[in-house]
C-alpha cells in the first residue's frame, strides 16, 4: 500500500522536462550557463530569447543532438544521457527549420516517423490517419511536402511530433516564417494539446506576443536564464508597462529583438 | 493517437519496423528522383562506350588473374565502372546527409530512440541498395555490348557489391560528418572521388601501373577503392581472392567505426560545432 503510494506520489512529481544546471561551450564561447528549467506535465511554458540567447542549443542538448557534459537533463524523469531511449520516446521535436521530406507525401513522412519509433506500417498508418485528422490535413494525405503551405508544414511536423505519443513536446520558433492566420492556427492547436491531453509544452521563441499572461515564462539571455516565472509577475516585478517592455528591460536587447 | 506517456518496448519487431522504414524511405527518394539515377547510369556507360572503346586498340591487357585469356579493355575496365557507380553513389549519400543536416531532415532521424549506430548502418544499407539496383542495371545494358560474366558470376557478384558499397558509404557517411557546409562538398570531389578512381586498378592493370610508376603503384595499393574494385572483377568471374574481400572487410569496419564515433554525440565531432544557420541561437 505505502509503495503504491509512492509510486503514485513518484508519477505526480515527474515533470515532462527537467533542465538542471546544462551549461555548454562552443571551443572558449560560452553557449550555455548554468540553465535550469522545468516543465510540469500539462503546462505551456515559453523560452523566451532573443536570436541568439541560446536557445536552440538548449533544444540540441534535450534532443541529444550534442551532448551535455555538464548538469543533467530528464524527460518523464529519464535522464537523456543515461536512459536515451526512453527519454526520446516520450519526446516529440518540431525543429526551427524544415525538416520534411519534400519528396515524400504528407504521409509517407508520417509513417516514416513512425517507423523510426519501431511502429509497424499498419499501426503507424493509423496513427498517422489519426494525426493528419487532428491538424486538419487528412484531405492532403496524399500530396508531396512540397506542396504544402508553410503553415499545413508546420501544422504536418506537430502532427510527426505526437505520432508516437510523447509526454513532453519541443518546439523551436515554430511560427517563423508564417502569416497572421497560420501563426494562431499552430498556437490554438499546440495550447489545446497541452488543454485536452496534458502535453507538457516548451515553446522556445522571440516573439512576445505569442506569451499569455498565466503561461510559465523562462527569459533566456545570452546562454542565462533571466528570469522565470509567470509573465503577469515580470511584468509587475520589473514595473513594466507590457510584457515587451519588460522584456527589454531584462535583456536590454532593443526594439529590433522584441515584436 | 497513442496515448502520451506511454513507453513502447523497443524489441527485435521494432527494430525491423525501423530498419524497414529507413531502407522504404531511401527507395521511394530514389525512386522520386529519376534523374539522379539516369546520371548514375550515364556516367559509366559513356566510359564504357566511349572510353573503353578509344583504348581498347591502345592498352593491350594480358592475361591476369580472374581472367583465364585475352580480355578486350572494355571487358577489363566493366568491374571499375560498376566500383565507379558505388562510389559515385556513396559520395552522392554523403551529399545528401550534408544537405539534410542543413535543412534539418537527419535531426529527425538521429532524434530516434534506437541506436545512433543502428540508425547510420541502416541508411547506408538503404543507399548500398539502391547502388546495387543501379549496378544491375549497368550490368544489364553493358551484356548487350559483349560484357558476359558467367551466369553464376551476376550471383557471386552481389555479396561484393553489399561489401564493397558499405565500405565507400562508410567512408562517405564520415566525410559528411567531417564536411560542415554544402558548399565543401566540391572538395570532395576533387580530393576523393577523382583521387580514390583514378589512382587505382580500375581503368588499368596494376602491373601496368608499376611499370610507369612504383610509387603509383604503391599508392594504388594503399587505396581502399582498389581492393574494392579486385573483389567486384573477381567475384563477377565466380573466383575467389582471399586479399581484396579481408582488406575491403577491413576497412569497412575502420570506416564504419571512425563514422560512427563522429556521430556519437559524447564523443564524435558533431556535438563540438555551432549550430548551423538552420538551428537558429
């Protein structure tokens, strides 16, 4: 009984993403220091930065594309380092530049995720049906990448990214590039995954109007987390009139970093 | 959707779904991109139709071991072009890994929970088949300009043409981790692929080589593509030489190992780089 308490007690606890003091180098350049985040189950949480704050190298480390050598990272409470495997499974990525295979169709890129996830066809074709119906794309299955608009692509690698069903899901300034209507389209969709199946969310970008107030904030500047936080409490704390203001104001970055 | 949170057992099942879905997705790249393999194919045919023909009445071949008589050049030069298409073919991979690098399409697959290694050695076996179909097909054209290997011997070839392709496409798969934009890859070019070719056995006999030049000679010895190219003559004629099939072996696995240490996120050569313009900060 008490064990089972426990391990209820365990599964509360673990968070989607565990960030604990990563600090990387670039050859002397310090890319990254001393960085430490969280993100619960079923909350949107924004790292804010602007262009060259560290981000992606952030996102390089979670996703295992380099390696930390220094603090410790958990998804679901996997260490990447040490449990790989199980951390990527319950990990879905959508990366800031493209990543679909233009050749492809929409879902031939679907199942080929899903195969690189050990599904079988048959299932990852379901699964791939089921995912192309969530981000409103099932009427263009059949035509290649290429032919997509940029938000139906960005809208096809959210839909990659869930495939497999991960807990926690990245994604680095993936409204770059988009228009007005595409943009919300992403943001409705990716904030109602966090609403109807507690996706853990970290929203990397530079924009700080896709910030709600009551979302969890993390600043990040040059490699340093600024601030964290709900975005209301930075702009209170910083006596700020907007969230941008209060932004520059901790990053001292200009008009030309915050939109 | 699968549920969130829930972990999947990675058995041997899964291991085949992926190694399937890789090898599916190169195939059907291949197959969307008819022009790469027209060029592939045109390449050595115009070596074998015009090349070879010039110097068929210039270099004379003697009889050497597969061979058990006097072979026309075109006959000779045959194995070389089918190692030419592997090559090319590995070195048009290797330029591919680059340019998904670039555009972020390798990230999502070295974002897979599977092993880093068994991900790279199932890309290489999916480009190694289609330089297999390839040199098929080659082999098929080049019969109706008097190329004909025994029956048997288009069997025998197909183990070393598995060899000899992962061996290059072990090589090229660390010269894509080693190339940091796509604009270096014109140094491949000039620094392997012509070197690795020329400098070997495949346009002339070695012992022709030696009598111009001992230390071409030598450096031919040295290139892995010439041993390569000995195991493909000898296996398409149904022989057996001990040699080339322990060296291109060899130096699979040297090449093999070197490209996956470079990919290994601990210890390999990617993780010590900036991102590139597509990661963005």
């Amino acid at each position: 009984m008490q064990e089972a308490i426990e391990t209820q007690h365990s599964e509360i606890q673990t968070h989607a993403l565990e960030v604990l003091g990563v600090s990387h180098k670039f050859g002397s350049k310090v890319a990254l220091d001393n960085v430490s985040l969280t993100v619960p189950r079923g909350r949107f949480v924004v790292l804010l930065g602007p262009n060259g704050a560290g981000k992606s190298t952030l996102f390089a480390l979670i996703t295992r594309l380099y390696d930390n050598v220094s603090g410790e990272i958990r998804i679901m409470g996997f260490d990447v380092r040490r449990r790989s495997t199980a951390a990527l499974q319950q990990l879905g990525v959508v990366f800031q530049g493209r990543s679909l295979d233009l050749d492809l169709t929409a879902l031939q890129n679907l199942t080929y995720h899903a195969a690189l996830h050990g599904i079988g066809y048959r299932e990852g074709r379901r699964l791939a049906d089921e995912a192309l119906v969530s981000v409103g794309l099932a009427d263009r299955a059949r035509d290649k990448v290429r032919t997509l608009s940029g938000g139906q692509a960005r809208r096809l690698e959210i839909a990659r990214a869930l495939l497999h069903g991960p807990a926690c899901l990245l994604l680095d300034e993936a409204t770059v590039g988009l228009d007005i209507a595409s943009r919300e389209q992403v943001i409705d969709i990716v904030r109602g995954l966090v609403r109807n199946r507690g996706v853990g969310v970290l929203w990397a970008t530079h924009l700080v109007d896709e910030v709600n107030a009551d979302d969890k904030l993390v600043l990040l500047h040059e490699g340093r987390v600024r601030y964290s936080g709900t975005a209301a409490d930075l702009i209170s704390t910083t006596h700020a009139e907007s969230l941008r203001a209060a932004f520059i104001h901790m990053t001292d970055a200009g008009h030309t970093h915050a939109q | 959707m699968t549920p969130q949170g829930k972990l999947r057992r990675l058995d041997a099942t899964g291991y085949l779904a992926c190694f399937r879905g890789i090898i599916w997705r190169e195939v059907l790249r291949f197959l969307h991109q008819r022009e790469r393999f027209l060029s592939a194919l045109v390449r050595p045919l115009v070596w074998l139709f015009i090349f070879a023909a010039g110097f068929r009445q210039v270099l004379g071949v003697s009889i050497i071991p597969p061979y058990e008589t006097y072979v026309l050049y075109e006959v000779f030069v045959t194995p070389g072009l089918i190692g030419m298409i592997l090559l090319f073919n590995a070195m048009q991979s290797s330029l591919t890994m680059v340019y998904d690098r670039e555009t972020g399409a390798m990230r999502t697959l070295l974002v897979s929970p599977f092993p880093r290694s068994f991900l790279l050695v199932s890309k290489l076996l999916g480009g190694v088949a289609v330089a297999v179909l390839q040199a098929y097909v080659f082999l098929l054209i080049a019969y109706f300009w008097e190329i004909e290997p025994p029956l048997i011997g288009y069997v025998t070839l197909l183990p070393a043409l598995v060899l000899s392709g992962l061996m290059l496409g072990s090589l090229a798969l660390f010269i894509s981790s080693v190339i940091r934009q796509l604009e270096n890859f014109a140094g491949v070019m000039n620094f392997v692929i012509f070197p690795m070719f020329f400098a070997s056995s495949a346009l002339y006999p070695l012992w022709r080589i030696r009598e111009s030049s001992p230390l071409l000679y030598e450096i031919c010895r040295l290139n892995p593509f010439t041993h390569a190219v000995e195991l493909i003559r000898f296996s398409l004629y149904a022989k057996f030489s001990p040699m080339p099939l322990v060296l291109v072996v060899g130096f699979t696995v040297f090449f093999l190992a070197a490209a996956i240490f470079a990919y290994n996120p601990s210890k390999g050569l990617m993780g010590r780089r900036k991102p590139l313009a597509n990661g963005g900060s």
